[in-house]
C-alpha cells in the first residue's frame, strides 16, 4: 500500500510504502470489540470493599442481663447497629484484571491501523520537527493538513518536546511514542497522524 508523505508545512516529501500484513488487513468488529474492552477494564481500579461483621475485630460476648436492662438483648458488639460494628451489606471486592491472548491482542492493533488506512483517515508526516513550541503557529498547520475534530498523532521512539509542548493545550489532539500506540486512543480519534519513524517502528514491532 503506497501512500503519500507531507510536512508539516502541507507539502508533499515524496511516497511510502506501508506493510499489507499491518495496514492492509481486513478489520473485524468482534476483534476490535474483545481488544477495547480488555483495554478499558485493565484501566479500571480495584473496586475496595468494606469491613462487614465478620471482618471487624471486636467482642461476641453476650453483654448485659437477659432480662430487666430495658435495651435489647445484644450478643454481640460487631452488630451493624454499633458504633464500631460492621457494615450491613457493604461493598464487595472486585478486582478487575481479564486476560486476553497476546495475538488477538496484537491482531486488533494492525486491525485498528488497517480500519483508519482503509478508510482514508490515515496521515503521514515526514517529521514533527518544529522551530518554536508555539500553539497558535501549530493550530494553523494543523488545519492546512486536513485534521478532524479529534487527531491521535503517533511519533517514533520519543514525540518532539516542541510539538509536544505546542500540542497540549490544542483540544482534541493527543500525541503518543510509537511504543504507546493502542486500539481504543487510534478508533477513538477521527484523524490517525504517523510519521515515517512511527511507521517504522509499528511494522518492527510486528515483525517476525
């Protein structure tokens, strides 16, 4: 799959030649589906529970008379009604941490790339070398190049510090190393911005 190289300028830096077996695949929903949601419940925090009767470390000795206290006839001080006692039907332990075999995982990435290739969302930039951190001279770029709405641009080993710092407070643009680039953030963004360096570095990672 050949495709065409800009700068940042919005001129033309020659063709590149992109890896079928990456960006040519055919995308599947139900693997995209399985990747997405492993992804988003990796993200998600050990839900903590609370001490409930059992849990709390105080005394099950019957206090008082049975008889003649004018109170009811408590057994026991871990009873939710204690200051102190358990808590009645509170929050149990959930610890969300599902597994999901390494080539499917592997697989939703190229079918991710292969979605935004194939349907024309897919932008390649020689470089993201910028003289001056300036987000108001990198707002203007990026609309010479065609950016949607929202854009996830995808560097090589490092993104630019200058363009990473002109980028930040740009809504609806997310910059990332190649080595952060994953399902969710790549069909989450209406625009998928690759430099040569990130594309190099996604087709090794894939490699053999």
């Amino acid at each position: 799959m050949k495709l065409k190289v800009q700068t940042l300028d919005a001129k033309a830096k020659g063709d590149i030649n992109l890896n079928e077996d990456v960006f040519g695949l055919e995308p599947r929903a139900d693997i995209l589906h399985r990747v997405v949601t492993w992804q988003r419940e990796k993200a998600r925090a050990t839900a903590r529970p609370t001490r409930e009767r059992s849990d709390v470390a105080r005394t099950g000795k019957k206090f008082g008379n049975q008889k003649g206290g004018g109170t009811a006839r408590h057994g026991n001080r871990r009873a939710p009604i204690f200051i102190g006692g358990g808590k009645a039907h509170g929050a149990r332990l959930r610890d969300f941490n599902p597994s999901l075999n390494k080539k499917i995982r592997s697989l939703g990435l190229k079918m991710a790339l292969s979605s935004k290739a194939k349907d024309g969302s897919l932008i390649v930039l020689e470089n993201l070398e910028l003289k001056d951190a300036k987000t108001k001279a990198l707002t203007g770029t990026l609309a010479k190049l065609g950016f949607g709405k929202t854009a996830l641009v995808i560097d090589g080993e490092a993104v630019n510090d200058n363009f990473r710092k002109a980028s930040a407070n740009i809504i609806g643009v997310n910059v990332l190393p190649a080595g952060g680039a994953n399902v969710y953030d790549i069909l989450k963004a209406e625009t998928l911005v690759l430099t040569r360096a990130a594309v190099e570095k996604l087709e090794a990672r894939f490699d053999g």
